[in-house]
C-alpha cells in the first residue's frame, strides 16, 4: 500500500485503482455526473474507453468482458435512467455468476434524500441483483471500496458489485493511500470430501457429471474432460454452459436446458450417482427442477460449487465440496474411475443429436447453415447470443471448442448478443466472434452496431428475422392455440440498417444462399451482417407450429 502524499481528486484516485487492479477497459455512456473520472481517464492510456449508444449495451459489454477475462469487466453510467437501464447487465452477472463492477454517477452528498434530479437509493435499488451495493462518500476511502469490490466480484460465486458515485465526492481533493492489485482467492478442496467422492464413483453404477457455472478455464475444462473419459462417465452441460469442456471429447454428452436430447434426459434421469460441478442446477438446466428433483431419490448428488452459500440451498447434497473448478478438476485427477461404457455411448447420442438433416420444405432451414458455419469457421470461435428460439438451433448443432468460446445469458435477456460480441472483438481481435440475434432480440441492442464499428470490432452478425416474437409465440400457441395477439413484429431490412451503420451486409433468403453469402462475408474485415429471413412455421429445431397446436388441440379436453 502506497501513499500519494499529493492532494488528487475524487476521480484521479478512482481511475488510479482502476489501474492498479488491472482494469485495461471501460465501457460507458456518459453523464455529467461522472465527469471528474472522465477527465481523469483522458490522462490514462492503460485503459481502452469504450463509448456506447445505450447503458444496456454498457451493461452486456462489462458482463461478457468479465466472463472473458475472470476479472470484473468496468461499466460507468450515470444516475437515474443511466442506471435503471445498466440494471439488466447486473441481472444478468448476477445470475449468470460473471464477475463485473457498475460505477454509477450520483447526485451531490448535499441534496441527497430531497429525490434530486434522477436521484434513486442505489444501494437499495440494486442490492436483491447484486453481491454487494454501496455508496462511496468519503474520496479517501475509494481505494478501500474498489480493492473490496474486486475481491467480492471474484471471490467465491462471482458476480456483480455496484458502486454510486457523489458527484461532489469526485471532485474533492484528498490525500488517500493506494491499495494494491487483489488476485482472486483459491478454494482447495477438502483432502477427506476427495477421498468420499472416490468412494462414491468406485461403486456407482450409472455416474454422470453436469458441469458449469464460472470459473472454467482451458486448463480445468480439459483436465475434467480426461478424466471423464479415462472412466467412462458422461459428462453433461448445463444451460447455455456447452463450453465448459471442449464439445469434442469422447465423454461429451450434450447440453441440458430447453429442449435436450431426450436419450441424455433419460441419462440424467436414470444416473445413480450426479457429479454436479460448477452449476447452481437452476430452472432451465433442471426443466424447472423436474429433470433433477430438490430431493433426488434414488440418486446420490455430489455438489462442488466455489461459494458455501450455494450448496444445500436448494438441493439435498450427499456431498458438497467447496472449491473452485481448477482446483477441483487438479484433485480429481487422483480419484481413479472403473472405466463405464457410459460415456462413450452417450457421445456417439450426442454427435447424431448435433448432426442436421434437412427439413422438406423449409426455405431457410437453419441446421443446415449450422454445419455450413462449422465448415467454414475456426473452431474456436466465440459465438454469442441473447434469448429467443433462433439460438436453439446454435444450442444443438454448433460444437463448442472449449472455456471461452459461448457468451450466452442464462438469464434469459434479450438483447445480449450483439454487445457481447462487441466486447469479445475488443478482447479478442484474433479470434473470430459471431453474434447471434432473433430479430425482436436484435432490435434490444442493435444500435450497438455503431460502437462496434466505432472501436473497429471484426465480428460477424446474424439476424434471424421470423417477424415475430417467437418464444412467445410458441408459448401462445401452445396455450392458447390460433389466438395470436401481441406477438407479430413488422421489421426494417436489416441488411440496410447494417449498411447504415457502416456494416458490409447481404440478405439470405435460402439455404442455398447461405454458404456462398457466409463465405463472401468471411472474406471481409469489420462489422458483417447477415439478415436470415426464416419462416415462423419451423418454430424450433425440433418442431412446427402446425405440429405444436396439433399435439395442444390433442391434448385438450
């Protein structure tokens, strides 16, 4: 710890921390609140200021950012609508367990609690969606609060940290003493949980592990995946977590969520021993806690998970082993398996389950453009989407290379893909990134484009354009059959919004078209938009619309 004894202001101390803690981009619409930091940042070339169109954007960015990296991606808003809309960003970390840290610019310390102009209690605000919320009054204490919000965003279950910001205490200027960079804290597991778990694998019979949640990386993801298929247990994915370990190894059994291969389902049903490593096992990995019950009879469920509050808070555990997934995957090692067919037969499920065939008359059929991409892109390409139908057939037919490479929000937000794929350019200039957007998802944050183009990003862009809102469209017609109301959409040519923001774009009409149209659009450079105009008769992967009321009518007394 280090002390300045020069006088700086509230805002030269906090971008200081910034620094010393690694932090190298900020993602940000400005407001007048914050503008001591921003003219602090005009003096610090060691980070990159990303300047987007709306805080949403701000909001997926900084969460897709701190996925990346494992340390808190950096988001500045300003108070009042600033705020409110960067909340669905802390939502999504939160759930989605990604390290991030929201700085909000707030009204003076002297007309606080009067409702100033956008004034809102942030700590309050945002403390059901956080790991921690607070208010910062005091300059000298902005290196203590930055170093704990680093600690707590990483530390155990990652998340989101959100710190409001006076804007007099910005501009105060104080002698304060700098913290120094806080690395995140190593959970080692239990030498004796280890020794159980080996007594537990050696006489099941059925074991499956579903893995997840933060905190994999390309080490821990390949060491779990040897293992695996050094004893033959199949190894699952929870929701929107496919790239925990690489979609290739021989234990890969497929992803769970909305709408999994019903032989993996019947796996995890028919398990006698869950390894679950990493996830929460929330509603949609669960099939809302019906595929794993709370009380999972006739199976033994071993949780690891880095956080203690996490595990036994929803499901009764035989074994609970807190440590973080590097650490666990290293002891795992040592814990020899009897060698099941289990995992080989249920890899050779999962590579027919995500092989397309094509679907008679279709126009547009979106499995075979899947492979088309597999064909075509590198297979480490980081693929990014927000919610909607259109990304389940990405969820079942694209082959995820590993830790790094699926931005996803578990969360289910709309409007994610787009940002996060703007981040992961920006993170990862060689790497090619792909975002993925229904159309009523696109028009969430599509406006991101022009940051995307701004800060020269290098990533593709699908829009999937059925005209609907075709989630729940779905759901309405499994309901309420032939009674469409609120669902239909009329959408501008994408193509040309893309051009408009300074995009290279083309529209595809048909299968055919796809390749060719996705081959001219690799040989670009910068932004590339691909608008898919699909028909909303082929709803999902799996399934029509004709064939889904058909089975509701059926069904109905």
């Amino acid at each position: 710890m280090t002390t300045s004894p020069t006088p700086r202001t509230g805002g030269r101390i906090l971008v200081d921390q910034l620094v010393a803690q690694g932090c190298d981009r900020i993602f940000t619409v400005p407001g007048e609140s914050f503008l001591a930091v921003l003219d602090a940042l005009h003096d610090t070339p060691q980070i990159d200021l990303v300047v987007c169109r709306q805080e949403g954007g701000v909001g997926f960015m900084a969460c897709a950012d701190g996925a990346l990296t494992g340390r808190p991606g950096v988001a500045f808003v300003t108070r009042g609508p600033g705020a409110t809309n960067a909340s669905i960003g802390v939502h999504v970390a939160m759930q989605d367990s990604q390290p991030m840290v929201l700085f909000i610019g707030d009204v003076d310390r002297g007309t606080k609690d009067r409702e100033a102009f956008q004034e809102i209690d942030f700590p309050a605000m945002f403390a059901p969606i956080a790991k921690w919320a607070a208010k910062i009054d005091d300059a000298r204490r902005i290196p203590e609060y930055v170093a704990r919000a680093w600690n707590v965003a990483m530390s155990g279950r990652p998340g989101p940290v959100v710190l409001a910001l006076p804007e007099d205490m910005l501009l105060d200027e104080v002698v304060a003493a700098d913290r120094p960079r806080v690395e995140k804290i190593v959970q080692p597991c239990d030498p004796d949980a280890i020794a159980h778990l080996q007594d537990m694998i050696a006489t099941a019979e059925r074991p499956l592990a579903i893995v997840g949640g933060a905190g994999w990386d390309s080490t821990a993801g390949a060491t779990l995946a040897d293992w695996a298929a050094e004893a033959g247990v199949p190894v699952a994915a929870a929701f929107r977590r496919q790239d925990a370990i690489a979609n290739a190894s021989p234990a890969y059994a497929g992803n769970l969520g909305y709408g999994p291969n019903p032989k993996l389902a019947a796996r995890v049903r028919e398990a006698d021993l869950l390894l679950v490593i990493g996830p929460r096992l929330g509603e949609a990995t669960t099939d809302g806690y019906t595929l794993v019950t709370p009380e999972h009879p006739g199976q033994r469920l071993v949780h690891v998970h880095p956080d203690t509050a996490e595990l036994g808070m929803t499901y009764r555990t035989d074994l609970a082993i807190c440590a973080t997934m590097a650490e666990f995957a290293e002891a795992l090692r040592a814990v020899p398996g009897p060698l099941h067919p289990h995992a080989t037969e249920s890899h050779v499920d999962y590579l027919d389950w995500s092989t397309p065939v094509a679907r008679d008359g279709v126009a547009l059929d979106l499995g075979p453009c899947v492979a088309e991409m597999r064909a075509q892109l590198p297979s480490d390409s980081i693929i990014c989407n927000g919610a909607g139908n259109y990304s389940g057939w990405w969820h079942r037919y694209w082959r995820y290379a590993g830790p790094g490479t699926q931005l996803a929000p578990t969360a289910g937000a709309m409007g994610y893909g787009v940002p996060a794929a703007t981040a992961a350019a920006l993170r990862h200039p060689e790497r090619t990134v792909v975002a993925l957007a229904g159309d009523g998802c696109f028009l969430m944050n599509g406006q991101e484009l022009a940051t995307a183009v701004a800060h020269g990003a290098n990533m593709l862009v699908l829009v999937i354009d059925n005209s609907t809102y075709g989630t729940i469209r779905m759901h309405q017609e499994r309901e309420f059959p032939d009674r469409v109301s609120g669902t239909a959409l009329r959408n501008p040519d994408f193509a040309a919004l893309g051009r408009a923001y300074g995009c290279w774009a083309e529209t595809v009409e048909t299968t055919g078209q796809f390749a060719p149209a996705l081959a001219r659009a690799m040989a670009e450079t910068g932004v590339r938009l691909l608008h898919l105009k699909t028909d909303i008769e082929t709803i999902t992967a799996a399934t029509t619309l004709t064939a889904m009321k058909a089975r509701t009518k059926k069904a109905a007394p």
